[in-house]
C-alpha cells in the first residue's frame, strides 16, 4: 500500500464512478441552434464597463444616435488623421458592443443561385423581387423585422422615383396641350425639360431595380449618371432660357458650356466603368455596427453595389456645380423680368438648390432614418407586413429630389406667366 502523503486530499470514489464520468465527459454533444431573433442585450452597467464608457449608454437613443451621425459626418469630410481620431472616439463612447451572431436571411439578392436566370428572364426575375415580392422561404434563417418575409431594400428606392417619373410625364403632356408659350424657345426647353425629368426618375428606377445584380447594375449605374448629368443640364439650360427671354444677348458659348461639360462627365464615367473590373467596384454597405437589434434590423439595412470609391465627391461636386449654374443668370434675370417676378424665381431656385444638398447629406453624412431604424426607433419608417419596405435614407433623398425638382419647374412657369 502506498504511503499516504501529508496534507494530501483523498477521495472516496470508485474506479466504475471515475469510468461513466469520463465516458458521459467524452461523449459527443448535439450543437445548440441559433436563438434568433437575437434578444435585446441589457444595457451596460457601471460595474461591466469604465464610468465614462457607460455614461453614454445612458443617454436617449435619439441623442445617441444623433452624436453618431455627426461624428459619422465629421469623418467622412475631414482628412484621414482627423477622420481616424473621430472614429475612434465614436468607437469607443458612442458605438454599443456587438451583438449575438444569429442566422439571418440574404433579403439583397434575388434568385435561386443553383438556377441562374440570363437576359430579360433575369431582368423580370430583378424587377418582380425589387418592385413587388422578394421569395426567400428556401433560405435559411431569420427575415428582417424592417422588410417583412418578402421586403427588399430598394423596392422604396424604386417606386418613389416611378413616383416622380409619372408626375412629370402628366404635366409635361399637359402643359404641351395648354400652355400658350409652348411654341417659343423657352416654352419649348420648359417642355423637354420636364420629360427629361421624368426620363431621370424613371432611368433611377430601372437601376434600382436592377441593383441586386452585379452584372446589371454595372451598366444601369452608369445610365443613371448620364441621365442624372443629362437632366441636370436641360434643366438648368431651360431655367437660363426663360431668366433671358429665350437666351436673349446670351452669347452661344454659354449656352454650349453646359452640354459640352455634362458630355466630358459621361465619357470619363463610362471610360471608369470600361477600365474597372466590376469586381473591384462591387461592395457591401451595412451600417456599422450593428445596434440593439442588429442581428434583424441591421440586416434589412444591407445592400449591395457598384461604388464611386474615390471618385464618389467628384460626381456629387460636379452634379451640384452644374446645377448652380442657373445663378450666373441672376443679374439677367432681375434685368428682364423684374424685381418682384425675378425674387420670386430666385427663391424657387435657392429653394430647389437647397432640397438637393440637403438629400444629399441625408443620404450620404447624416443617413437619417438609418440610425434611428438600426437602434430599433423609428420602425414606423417601415412597413414588414404589407409592402415590405422601408424608408431607409436613400429612399427618402428620391423624395427630396423630386421636390427639388418641382420647385425648379415651378420657378420656370412662375417666370413664363408673368411674361
């Protein structure tokens, strides 16, 4: 018998006892599935994080997010040093910890991946997905609570700017019908510039629609520049028509510089398309990190595209420069039409300019609602169960765009009745 060692601790346990444990240890456990949707995780307590860490999740969801978005905005305009200082600080004060991983559905793509579909059977397989139900019950996981079992992220996207399309096609045939300057040069720019208008938003729909699709959207992206720089242009070029009575003194150059500027734009965009591999531009987007509820709400946000990269201000700066355009006109616009009259279309104009540069920052600084919808506020922007959609910042900045461009067609026919 060994000799029992001092201090020593013994057992009172049987050699068939230590066998079934180390059998029931050995044994191989069934995985445990996924619990989704993920629960709500209880808010960080002083005793699980620094105090100064904590007091921001203290703060009201709004106000969290709102710091959020202008930090995001700060960082997305200020050079790379600054930029990184500020992400950082978001990072650290604002951003709450990631949540519980959880299966969730791929709601972004549309079609069976085993049964590709090519050509116009792709094409209506993309529209019927975006516009009107997307079918994901083959996949598995968890469907959005933003989108609904048969939601799309663009399907908003896509209908309010058919929306805009139609609302400009009725009053171009009606005012072809019944303006009486529908003969005169302005009257006829005015004209073409409202189906111009229309031929933006609906070019904006058939990319959206299209947008799921990497092949597709390669090309729809680059048509819905040019019909962007296009519509731009006739628009303003009208707007100087009627400030000048029918460019009236207006030498033939300033008339051209608009054309010729929008024609260079769209070559070097469809040069860029021709010279990138589509892979290289074709990114995800997902508003990062995910909040609260992120494992379902943060990923009804998710989606998918061609992106500007580097030369994403430069189409933005370009497009708002063309679009100011019409202000060089101001001085022969008072001249001409008088000071009540000329006021009036100014601030229509002034009006239209700023819609623009507000849905911008909307959709690119500030992306309102996204935030709101990401920390779970603000679901009344989203309808799961009967559209399956949800008025995500891109949405929303179609629908600044198309008052935009109401207040500058307004401006034009204000200065045309008073003629």
């Amino acid at each position: 018998m060994p000799r029992p060692v001092p201090g020593a601790i013994t057992f009172s346990i049987s050699p068939d006892q230590v066998r079934k444990e180390l059998a029931r240890r050995e044994a191989p456990r069934a995985p445990k599935p996924p619990v989704c949707p993920c629960p709500e995780p209880h808010p960080p307590t002083v005793g699980t994080i620094p105090m100064m860490q904590a007091v921001p999740f203290a703060l009201a969801a709004p106000v969290r997010v709102g710091a959020r978005a202008v930090l995001t905005g700060v960082s997305k305009v200020t050079p790379a040093p600054i930029s990184r200082a500020v992400l950082s600080a978001r990072e650290r004060w604002l951003d709450s910890p990631p949540t519980t991983e959880c299966l969730l559905v791929d709601q972004y793509a549309i079609g069976d991946e085993r049964a590709p579909k090519r050509g116009c059977a792709r094409f209506w397989e993309l529209f019927y997905g975006v516009a009107i139900s997307n079918d994901v019950s083959l996949r598995p996981g968890t469907t959005s609570t933003l989108l609904g079992p048969t939601g799309h992220y663009e399907r908003l996207s896509f209908w309010t700017h058919v929306g805009g399309g139609l609302i400009f096609v009725v009053y171009s045939v009606v005012r072809q019908l019944v303006a009486s300057n529908r003969s005169s040069v302005e009257g006829v720019l005015a004209t073409i510039a409202g189906f111009t208008a229309a031929g933006v938003f609906f070019t904006s729909s058939f990319y959206h629609c299209t947008a799921p699709d990497a092949h597709w959207a390669a090309i729809t992206r680059v048509l819905d520049y040019a019909a962007i720089y296009i519509g731009i242009t006739v628009s303003t070029t009208a707007d100087i028509a009627v400030a000048t009575r029918g460019f009236r003194d207006v030498p033939v150059q300033t008339i051209l510089d608009l054309p010729l500027a929008a024609g260079i734009l769209i070559f070097f965009f469809v040069y860029r398309r021709f010279r990138l591999p589509a892979e290289s531009t074709w990114i995800d987007h997902r508003h990062d990190p995910p909040e609260r509820q992120g494992c379902s709400i943060g990923r009804g946000l998710f989606s998918r595209g061609h992106g500007d990269l580097e030369h994403g201000h430069f189409r933005q700066a370009t497009s708002l420069l063309i679009f100011a355009n019409f202000f060089m006109s101001a001085p022969a616009a008072y001249a001409l039409l008088g000071a009540s009259v000329a006021s009036v279309v100014l601030a229509l104009q002034i009006a239209g300019f700023v819609l623009v540069s507000l849905g911008m920052a909307i959709d690119r600084v500030l992306e309102f609602p996204d935030g709101l919808l990401v920390e779970g506020e603000a679901t009344c922007f989203a309808c799961p169960t009967t559209c399956g959609a949800v008025l995500n910042s891109h949405a929303l900045w179609h629908i600044v765009a198309v008052l935009s461009a109401m207040c500058t067609c307004a401006s034009r026919e204000f200065a045309l009745y008073y003629w």
